[in-house]
C-alpha cells in the first residue's frame, strides 16, 4: 500500500508499506537528493521540502515533459 500527498508548493509526503520491505530496520533516518528517508520495519516515508518541489515546477517552465514523444500527426502509419 502507498499514499502520496503534496500540499501546494510547501512539501510533500509519501508513505509505501509493504511485506516485501521487511522488518529492519527498525529506524534509519537517510537523506538523498534533498529529500528525508525514514525507514520503518515494513515500511518507507519520504519527506521532499518545498524546495525542491518549487525547482521542479520552475524548471518546467509550462513546457511539456514529454517532448520526445512525437505528435499523432508526425506519425507515419506502417504498412
């Protein structure tokens, strides 16, 4: 099961629990590329500050992600 919430530009939380995670740690604090790490026995949080979040949104610019996938219209149908 995972859950993730993001309010507005401040920061964001996501949260996984699984089996397959396992039961240790018991509590180990991380931090990678800005963002917290916890992790709990069968379970992971991740805590990204609204640094982060407001770069990523400026970075953007409006532009589009996906600027390498082709429009429908360049497509050429194969036969």
């Amino acid at each position: 099961m995972f859950a993730y919430a993001k309010y507005g530009k401040r920061f964001a939380v996501y949260a996984e629990f699984s089996v397959e995670l396992g039961g240790r740690p018991f509590f180990e604090l991380n931090t990678c590329n800005g963002e917290t790490i916890v992790n709990i026995p069968y379970g992971q949080i991740i805590l990204t500050p609204g640094d982060i979040l407001r770069a990523e949104t400026e970075s953007h610019d409006g532009k589009e992600q996906d600027n390498d996938i082709p429009s429908p219209s360049a497509r050429v149908a194969e036969d």
